[in-house]
C-alpha cells in the first residue's frame, strides 16, 4: 500500500508554496491538478535534494501526471528517478489571482505495479539522466547527427505543444512535422524545458519561450533551466535583462519572439539588444495582428538593428497551438508547424551544428518556397550571414547575387535591398535565375539582403544579410531601437 497526499488551497497569491513528507523511496509519484476555474497556473516540484522534477502549466496538459524510475512511465516535462525520501517542495505560481479559483493536487506513491490513464501518453526518450547533485540541466541528450551532409535543412524555431497550451500532444505535433517536410524543430514550450520528445528522424531541439506580460522571448538549445519564478524576473527590466544574461551563459541562443505583435509585443525598453543573437522578423503569417501590419513592425526593426551595426539574425517561427485542420479567423491557411519554415544552411543534421550555423546567419525563411541561393565573387561562392570584409577591402568586387524558386508558387516578386533600402525590384518565375549584381570595395559599415513577396505585397520569403565592415553602435536597448525606427506602432 502507498502513500498519498492531498493539497487544496485558494490563489490568493500570484506565487505560494507548499511542503510534504515522504517517508520512504518509492517507484513512481502520481499527481492528479485541477482547477475549479481555468486559468493560467504554472506548477514546480523539487525533490528532497532540490533536483526540479516537475515543470507542468495548467490548460491544455493532461491533469494525471506520472513521475517513475522507468521513463516509459513518464508523463512529458518531468525527471525520471527514484522518488527519494524527505521533504518534496512544490510552487504555485498564477498569473491572475483569484482567491475564489481552488487548486487541488492528490499526490499518491506507490512501490507497486503502476496503473496508467487510458489517455496516458509517455515521454518518450529522455533527454535527463537523474543526479542528485543537479540543477534541472538536459545532461543526456543524444546528438548524434540523423544527417551528415553539409545542406539546407528545413526547421521550426518556434513550436508548441500540449505540455504547454497547444493542442497537439508531443506524438501529434511530431507526425504533422513529418508530414511538412521538416527536418528539425526546436520545441518552445510556455515557461517550460521539455524533458524528453518521442524518437524520430526529426531532429528535436531542446527550447523554452519564456513567457511574461510584457514580452516573449525564445531560448532557443537551452538545456539548463533558469529560475524565473524569482522575484522580479519577469515583471522588472532588470530581471528581465538577467534571464536573457542566463540562458546566453548557459549556451543557448537568445530570440525575441513576434516583436510587434500586441498583446505579446516587447515592452521591456531596458532590454540591452546584446543579449539576442536572433529575432522573428516572421511569426504566424495566418494569426491576424501578424500580416501585415506586425511583420512589416518587425522588418523595420531589425533593419534598424542592422543598420546600427548590430548582427542580429532573422529567423521565423510558426508559433503554432492549433489543430492542423483549424484556421484564425479570416484566414485561408492553417496555422501548422513549418509555415513559416526557417532554412539552415548546417554541417549536418545535428542540434549544435544548427545552432552554430544560425549563429553564422546562414538562413533563410519561407512560406512554401524552397529556394537556390548563390552568391558569386570572383569564382568563389558565398551564402547568407556572409562576412565579406577582407574579400573586399582593397579592392572593388563584383558581388553576383543568384536567387532562384525550385519549389512553390512563383507569382512573386524579389526586393534588392542594401543597407535597408530597396535597390531593385524584379519578378520571379519558378526555375528562373534571377539576378543582382553590385560592386563593394573597401571596410565602410553596409549589408544586403532579399526579401520575396507574393502579388499583394505580402512577405513570402527573405535572407539574412551578407556584409562588410564594422560599425560601432549608437542604440543599446530597446527603447533606443523604437526611437530610431522612427516610432512602430504595435498591431
């Protein structure tokens, strides 16, 4: 017979905690949460040697959860391990308090064969290896390259899943993403590292969009957890500057998510922009505040970034909750995984030669267009992100710029565009080469890049730039960029 634990209590404050006992090494932990009133709670479970074992938002996640020593009996966004004796510490955190919402969790500890829900859905492989001595760190991730050729690969930067507010559970979202095409993702879920992912030829990354009322940002390849329930972290620009110091320091790449889009837009004017690596210029084209009004916020932005002098990378992420079969109101498309996708020019199908590839700004990001990219000089060619200082800086090159649609629809047009000015515009036809010449001689501060879109000016496609020489920057945060940018209104 096992032990069991009921916790009742009321959100009357936006964090509480609670304690409980356990008087002896059991196999598995089960956890039952409820709510009487939906509401956006997030829940944290340490064990008695301060490992977090538990990271779980209320919604759309199931409320039986399972933590075991064997992890085919792991729910998603645990640790598998002993459940070791002593004093286990969970954390209540709410976003809206409402002492009339009750909270429940029914705790039972058994030794025991372990009865699953009908609807229990494992973990699947586990990227964590239980130490005691640990933080929450991904210590047993496999990183084998599923590919090791040196091409494009096709991936999402920005995905959710049940675990989290999606609706597709883990096993779900990988199917659609086998059904798009793609090679990699990197699962971002709200507030939340995943702990595992179902096995596939998919390469799943490890991320978390850490999620706050006043901005959005992705940690994109983190494996360590950062604590953002301490005080001020998330709701004071100081804090909010720390958790992007962190997770930079522990490895991961720093993205700020759908820039411009209200009500998630940033609004921290203190953020210092040195902490990002990346932006989503792209974010869920099908979501109404995105097209256009947000996406063209977010394009003026970061070529306000760019001109300044900042290597700031653009990526896109599909940002996708719903259903594959669901649309936003008002339009045509679905919102799905890989629309739009982000294209990475890597070593292999690797997590760290992606990561390191996007660092590099080799990338490119579509809405259903595969593209051919060749930057010629002098017979050598180039690709995105290139660094063309020392090939230019004594003498004038000639800069040939080859874009061509070998997949998707061609009723298109490309934008030239140096230093954030269009330069030329052209149309393009599927298996056409369309091409830009240009000539750049000296280290003077200046970058060009291309952007694609369809008949109603809507951006189908762009890549990051290619550039020469080093600019000092005059804007640091933020609230400096806005101001330069000229004024963005956020849709």
């Amino acid at each position: 017979m096992g032990l069991s634990y009921s916790i009742i209590g009321y959100l009357e404050n936006d964090n509480i905690e609670n304690s409980f006992n356990i008087d002896k090494e059991y196999n598995w932990m089960k956890l039952n949460i409820k709510l009487s009133k939906a509401a956006w709670v997030q829940i944290l479970l340490w064990d008695s040697n301060n490992v977090l074992r538990l990271q779980y938002l209320y919604g759309k996640s199931p409320q039986n959860i399972v933590i075991s020593d064997n992890e085919k009996f792991c729910s998603s966004s645990v640790v598998p391990g002993i459940i070791n004796e002593g004093k286990w510490k969970l954390k209540v955190i709410s976003a809206n308090i409402d002492e009339e919402n009750e909270y429940s969790i029914d705790v039972s500890l058994g030794n025991e064969e372990l009865f699953l829900e009908r609807d229990f859905e494992p973990m699947g492989k586990s990227w964590v290896k239980y130490d005691r001595n640990m933080e929450l760190i991904i210590n047993d991730y496999n990183e084998e390259a599923k590919c090791k050729l040196k091409k494009w690969y096709k991936g999402d930067f920005h995905t959710h899943t049940n675990v989290s507010d999606g609706k597709l559970s883990p096993s779900e979202l990988m199917e659609v993403a086998k059904k798009q095409n793609l090679d990699f993702f990197v699962i971002t879920d709200h507030n939340i590292i995943q702990t595992g992912f179902p096995e596939s030829e998919v390469l799943v990354i490890p991320g978390i969009e850490i999620t706050s009322f006043k901005g959005h940002f992705n940690a994109l390849g983190a494996k360590k957890w950062v604590d953002f329930t301490r005080e001020g972290a998330m709701t004071t620009e100081g804090g909010m500057n720390g958790l992007l110091s962190e997770f930079k320091a522990s490895g991961a790449l720093c993205s700020m998510n759908h820039p411009a889009l209200t009500p998630w837009a940033w609004l921290y004017k203190d953020t210092l922009l040195s902490n990002f690596t990346t932006v989503e210029v792209l974010n869920d084209p099908t979501f109404k505040g995105n097209a256009p009004k947000a996406t063209e916020a977010a394009l003026k932005l970061w070529n306000t970034m760019w001109n300044d002098g900042y290597k700031i990378w653009g990526i896109g992420g599909s940002d996708a909750h719903n259903l594959p079969t669901e649309t936003y109101e008002n339009s045509k498309m679905p919102s799905i995984i890989g629309d739009p996708a982000t294209f990475v020019l890597a070593d292999s199908l690797r997590a760290e030669d992606i990561m390191e590839a996007v660092k590099g700004g080799r990338v490119y990001v579509s809405r259903g267009l595969t593209l051919k990219i060749d930057i010629e000089v002098c017979g050598s060619n180039f690709c995105p992100g290139s660094d063309m200082t020392k090939l230019v800086s004594t003498e004038e090159k000639t800069i040939k710029y080859k874009l061509t649609i070998m997949e998707g629809d061609s009723n298109c047009e490309v934008l030239w565009i140096k230093d954030g000015t269009v330069q030329h515009k052209g149309k393009l036809v599927k298996n056409i080469v369309s091409e830009y010449e240009f000539s750049w001689k000296g280290e003077e501060y200046s970058w060009f890049r291309f952007e694609i879109r369809d008949c109603y000016g809507n951006l189908l496609a762009f890549a990051n730039p290619i550039y020469k020489g080093f600019k000092n920057h005059k804007i640091n945060t933020f609230g400096q960029l806005l101001k330069a940018s000229g004024g963005v209104e956020f849709e």
